[in-house]
C-alpha cells in the first residue's frame, strides 16, 4: 500500500493526524480514524448527538491528546 499526501484542508481528519492517517467524521460529532504506521486507531461517539454531521471540537482535542502520547 503507498502513501499518497494529501491537503489537510480538504481532509476529512483533524489537523493533529498524521499525515498517513484515514478516517471520516460522523454524525453529531463523531469520528474513526486509523494510523497503520502508528498503530492507532481510535473511534469517538459523543453522547448526546448534535445535530449537525460535522467533526465536533471534542474529537479533535481527542485525536491531538492521542498523538501527543505517542
């Protein structure tokens, strides 16, 4: 599998990614997001759902706190 780069501005994960990560935003502020290099995947389901089908801010302070500790 080859990596291809992308831009972040039409990416469907957080800044914080790496650049090899894959994912996609949910519902209400949800988001799966997987990183083959780093072995890291992650999901996020907030409770309660909002309304709009948008990456929420708690999902990006999530996936930032989980590459911060790697």
């Amino acid at each position: 599998m080859t990596s291809r780069p992308r831009s972040r501005a039409s990416a469907s994960v957080p800044e914080a990614a790496r650049p090899n990560a894959f994912g996609h935003p949910g519902a209400g502020g949800s988001i799966g997001l997987g990183d083959l290099a780093h072995g890291v995947a992650l999901a996020f389901t907030p409770n309660p759902r909002r309304g709009r089908l948008a990456r929420g801010r708690r999902a990006d302070q999530l996936v930032e706190a989980v590459y911060a500790a790697l």
